[in-house]
C-alpha cells in the first residue's frame, strides 16, 4: 500500500486502516521482518484520538470510540449468532481466536465478567502502549461489548471497565450487567 492509498483508506474511517492488505513473507520458515508502517500507524493513531479529543471534546469522542467498538463487534455477527444464549460456546470461541478473554457469570450480580490474560498491551493491533494511546480508546472495548452481549443474550445490558492495561492494569476487566429489558 503507497502513502496515497493509506491515506485514502484513513479518511474511510478509523477502522480503515485496519483492512490494509497483509503482507506474507516470501518464504514460510524465514523470518518475518518487522514492517515499519505497524509502529508508523499506531504512533499516528494515538495522535489522532488526542486531536480528536481535543477538537470534538471527549464526550463526542467517547461516544464515536463505543460506536466503533459496536462497528467491530458487528463483523461478528455471525458468530454472535451461531453462539446465541451460549456464553461458555463463545468464551471458548474467543479464547481459541486468541483475544484471551475469559467469561464468567456472576448470578448473584446478574452479570458477565470479561476479563483478558494479563498482558502488557491492548489487543487491537492498532493501539500501542508506547505510543502513549490515551485511555479513552478504552470505550472502543466498551462499544464491543455494549454491542455484543444484547445479541449473545438477548437482553440489554450495562458494560462498565473495571481495569485496563492502557490505564495501567494487568489486564483489561469489563462488567456486563444484564438488564430485564430485552434487546
């Protein structure tokens, strides 16, 4: 992908970039180089949700993030489907994936606890902790989760972030509180 067309991607939408063409090593057993244009994106990302942060104001930027989540989750509706009332179905699903999310259901509560594996960094391959990703990337998760708990479940649902590593946890940890409204 030339400048050209990476930056006609980018002003698709934040997600656009993520859609670039993946590029194989030529030879299986060699090692992969690392691409340059990885740290490139996600140092100018990170600036990106500062600037937008600092033009639209947090609040419009919050809300942008959740539906960005929402827009990521929804790539998955098929599996949301296939996994419908099924919460243990789909952890194993995401954990086979390799997001490492582990759910729980908290009867007493009526919620859904997520919780990653600890890990130093944020799953989307678009954030990076040394790039000083500021922490309100972190409703993109609460967008993912706003979206695709109603449709595992079939009821509306409250998604609170109890802890992430870009706000300096271990892990990343979201409540999914069930509501008695259906979806």
């Amino acid at each position: 992908m030339d400048r050209k067309q990476f930056l006609s991607a980018c002003t698709g939408g934040l997600c656009a970039c993520a859609l670039a063409p993946v590029v194989e090593p030529a030879a299986a057993d060699a090692p992969a180089a690392e691409d340059w244009r990885v740290p490139f994106v996600k140092q100018r990302y990170a600036k990106l949700l500062q600037v937008l942060s600092d033009k639209i104001g947090e609040d419009k930027l919050v809300e942008t993030l959740q539906e960005l989540g929402a827009f990521c989750a929804s790539t998955m509706d098929d599996k949301l489907a296939q996994y419908h009332g099924d919460v243990d179905g789909f952890g194993a699903f995401i954990r086979k994936v390799g997001a490492g999310d582990l759910f729980s259901w908290d009867a007493e509560r009526n919620m859904v606890v997520a919780t990653t594996t600890p890990r130093k960094d944020c799953i989307c391959p678009l954030i990076g902790i040394a790039q000083k990703t500021p922490a309100v990337v972190c409703n993109c998760s609460i967008g993912w989760h706003s979206y695709a708990w109603p449709k595992l479940l079939g009821r509306k649902v409250r998604v609170t972030l109890k802890e992430s590593v870009i706000r300096g946890g271990q892990h990343c940890s979201l409540e999914i509180e069930l509501l008695d409204q259906p979806a």
